[in-house]
C-alpha cells in the first residue's frame, strides 16, 4: 500500500461510483471506499449493497461473541446491517470505521477513515468498546495493477471524494445517489448506454 506522501494519483480514501453501464450485475449503482491503491493494484469496500438475511447480531451469535447487554454499543450490534463488500474472499470481515477507533492491525487510510479486520475488533464492538461510526462489511473488490486505472479510463467508474456523512450515515440505497449529486451531476441525466466518438 502506498504510503499517504507518495501516493501520487492513488486513489486510497477516495470513493468510485459505478457507472450505470457497468456490465458487472455485482456492481449494480455500487459505492466502493477505496481502501488500498498502488502500483501492485487496488483493493476497495462496496458500502451500499446490503448483504439480505443478515444483520450483525446474527453473525455475533454465529461467531459465538456474545453483546453485552446495557453498553451503548449494544443498539448499535443490534441494527447493524452487514454490507456485501464484494466478491473476493466474501467470508472475510472489515470494519469501516471512525478513527476513534485502533488494533494492532488497524489501518489508517485517511484522516477520517480506519479499517480493522479482526474478530477482537468485533468483540470490541459487540462491548460497546468500538468506534463511533462504522460498517460492517464482507468481503472485497481487488484489482491487480493498472486494472482500476483502465476501467476509470474506460468510463466504468466516477471517482469521488469520501464524505463521513453519507459513508457512515447515508441508508445504503441512497449513498449512490448523494455522492452523485456531490459531484453536481444530476443521476437522472447518466445515460446507460457507453458510447465512443
């Protein structure tokens, strides 16, 4: 992963928006935080597509982690949706998180933005010890090296900036559309249909 001072036109922290012809049905409107991103290629967290029929308390009492009771973290475990983060290793779990909140192995990808992937970090949540603002999300989007930077060049993505509001506090079927609207384009005049001059 690039470091933050020489990560030049990386695109680590930044958000990519799925165009509407993106012929990828996983994709579909996808909002993707981009966690990693260099020259060996990229690696990113859909964060609207909920994962359905599974919320984060079920996977607590799947995991065996059990959610104190009276903590205020404990509302939070209970109406946790859990994201589908893309396809690759789709049983592999990622906070997105609030930098309030740090592990061993937590990365830092931006001021504003943290990644933790451990079942200590869930038991931290599950306690109420965990951040102020996060998803719960599994598994990932991966490009290999120079893959993302084509497939923006070939308009299959918009690059945005990643606002907390809408990453943590947007309801998922509407962060697409408010990133959107961020940009000043209107989601109505995206047409479906690629073309080339």
């Amino acid at each position: 992963m690039a470091a933050q001072s020489d990560k030049g036109n990386y695109l680590a922290g930044r958000i990519l928006l799925a165009m509407p012809a993106m012929a990828d049905p996983r994709f579909h409107r996808a909002v993707i935080f981009i966690c990693a991103h260099d020259a060996n290629g990229a690696m990113g967290l859909v964060i609207n597509h909920r994962l359905p029929g599974l919320e984060f308390s079920q996977l607590l009492q799947q995991m065996k982690i059990k959610a104190e009771d009276d903590v205020p973290g404990k509302p939070l475990a209970d109406t946790l949706p859990v994201m589908s983060g893309g396809p690759v290793e789709s049983a592999r779990g990622f906070i997105l998180h609030s930098p309030d909140f740090a592990q061993a192995d937590t990365i830092k990808v931006t001021d504003e933005f943290s990644v933790t992937g451990t079942v200590d970090a869930l038991r931290a949540v599950a306690g109420g010890k965990g951040p102020q603002r996060m998803l719960f999300i599994l598994g990932y989007a991966g490009w290999t090296a120079g893959q993302l930077d084509q497939e923006i060049q070939d308009n299959a993505w918009l690059v945005a900036d990643a606002n907390p509001d809408v990453v943590f506090g947007a309801p998922p079927d509407e962060k697409w559309d408010r990133t959107i609207r961020m940009l000043g384009i209107n989601p109505a005049m995206l047409s479906g249909d690629a073309g080339r001059a």
